[in-house]
C-alpha cells in the first residue's frame, strides 16, 4: 500500500485546539477492512476516509468508521472533514460544499465568524421508553428525569435514546451499566443515550449534554453533532423551550476534560423540521500513514 496522508482535527473546540471532539481524516481509498483497522488503531469516536479528491454528483465520497464498526452518518465527522477537504483540496474560501453520504448528501456552509454548518436530515421519532428502564441503566432514580417531557429515541440519520433530566446535578451524576444498556438497545436501533438538561456549567449557553457508552467501541463522547441535531429536533417537537425555532447553544464534554461547544439551529413549519448545526474546527497534526514493507 502506498502511503496515505491524513489530518487529525477537533471539532466543536471552544475556540482553541485541544478541546472539542478528535476526528482522523484519511484521504484515500483503501480496502474497507484497513479502514476498520486505522479506525480501531487510532480509537477516536470515528474516523474518515474521503475516498478520492474528484467531487462526484457534485460532492465528496466520505465513509465513516467508528473503532468497531462503519456508520452511515455522523455529526462532527462531518464538519471536520469538510474543513479538510476545503483546506488541502480546494485551499481557498468558499461558501458551501456537499458530503457524499451513505444516508444521502449533507450541505456544509462556511461562515464568515469562522463556524462550519451542516444540514442535517429531518428528524424520526420512534420508540418511547418509561423511565424506570432508563433509570438502572444510569444509574439514577426516576425523579431525575423530567416527567414533562418523553423517553424517546430519535434519529436524523444515527439513532440515539434521548432522556432529558431535571437538573445539572443529575446529568453529572449519571454512569452507564453497560451491560444492561447493551440489553435494552439490542432492541432498538439507537447506540447509544443522550442525556441533557437546560442548566448549564457557563451560563451563555443553554443545553448541558452528555452522550454516554455506546455499544460500538467508543467512549464517552466529547462533542456530539447526530445527538445534538437529534436534541434539537425533540426540543421543537415536544417545545421544550416553548418555541417551534431556537437557536441555541449546547456545552458537552466536559465530565472527561473535553469541554465543546456546538450551535443548534431547529425549526418547525407545518410537519417538517429543519437541523443546522454548527461549530469550529482546529487542525491538530498532519501526517502520512506509513507504507506496508
């Protein structure tokens, strides 16, 4: 194998490098099972291959592994491999470019403060769960979810158990038994809980998330763009703020020393519901994987 150039980046960072979600972007086409390999062997919560630097049906071929397993769609892998391709592909301003997806193409704009935005698919809302069966699973008692508000897994294109919580106390407090949240999700499609309320460690923001184990190799996450567009589609859903639009800010990461910022646009005319999310993207370290003997 010839060698192969990759970026490492943060996305959703709070304005400086370090902070935010990590995300390899691999530029090139190895075979499928390599690109579960470099995935597993640099154990971020995914990583990218953008398979070949010729936009096709006006977009870039991008796949996305996580350490055990490729996803169909992904939040912050798409803005930081948006920022890679504008920066060695194009090397220059632009306004907007499309991310060929297996869930179809995702729009990423560029704006002039610096925040990358993507488009994200209208949201699916499925199963409903009471919150005795959350609550042995995070290891918390059901007066710490908000009984106004439902269970509920909702997807834009990966799937997540969405459970909004009455306090910041509670959110810090919650710790995965993983092998019952394994129990309960081989049943649904989602991969993992998102768990949120509207008290937050810095108060200009308005939503303190966190995105517990999942059950495909990764972590807690720092910065989750799919479960923050799913958040912000239930938000205008179920008018959790009391509002078919928000625009709003989400602080996640910061119980593992990530803390990350990402911009949450929703809003609800007629049936359909429209998701943008945004954030900053810092490039870390570039490189070229080594070639095989």
């Amino acid at each position: 194998m010839s060698r192969m150039e990759f970026y490492i980046v943060d996305v959703f960072t709070i304005g400086r490098k370090y902070t935010g979600n990590q995300l390899a972007v691999y530029l090139g086409d190895p075979p499928a099972a390599l690109m579960q390999q470099l995935a597993k062997e640099i154990n971020f919560s995914e990583t990218t291959f953008v398979t070949s630097p010729q936009p096709e049906n006006g977009g870039y071929n991008v796949r996305v592994f996580m350490p055990e397993v490729e996803v169909d769609f992904a939040g912050h892998p798409v803005l930081g491999t948006a920022f890679v391709i504008q920066q060695e592909y194009l090397k220059g301003p632009m306004d907007e470019l499309l991310l060929n997806l297996p869930i179809g193409q995702i729009p990423v704009t560029f704006a002039e403060d610096g925040v990358l935005w993507m488009r994200q698919n209208p949201p699916s809302f499925g199963h409903q769960f009471a919150p005795a069966e959350l609550a042995s699973i995070l290891n918390l008692s059901e007066d710490d979810f908000d009984s106004r508000f439902p269970i509920q897994e909702v997807s834009t294109g990966l799937p997540f158990v969405l459970a909004p919580l009455v306090s910041l106390d509670a959110v810090q407090r919650a710790r995965v038994n993983l092998d019952r949240l394994r129990a309960l999700l081989g049943a649904h499609d989602a991969i993992a809980p998102a768990i949120f309320c509207a008290e937050t460690l810095n108060a200009e923001n308005d939503l303190h998330v966190r995105v517990l184990d999942d059950i495909y190799g990764a972590p807690e996450d720092p910065a989750t763009g799919s479960a923050n567009g799913c958040i912000a589609g239930y938000i205008v859903e179920h008018g959790y703020f009391s509002s078919d639009k928000v625009s709003i800010r989400s602080e996640q990461g910061y119980q593992i020393g990530r803390p990350s910022l990402l911009h949450l646009k929703a809003s609800k005319s007629n049936s359909e519901i429209l998701i943008r999310v945004g954030g900053r993207v810092e490039l870390v370290a570039q490189g070229q994987l080594a070639a095989d003997d």
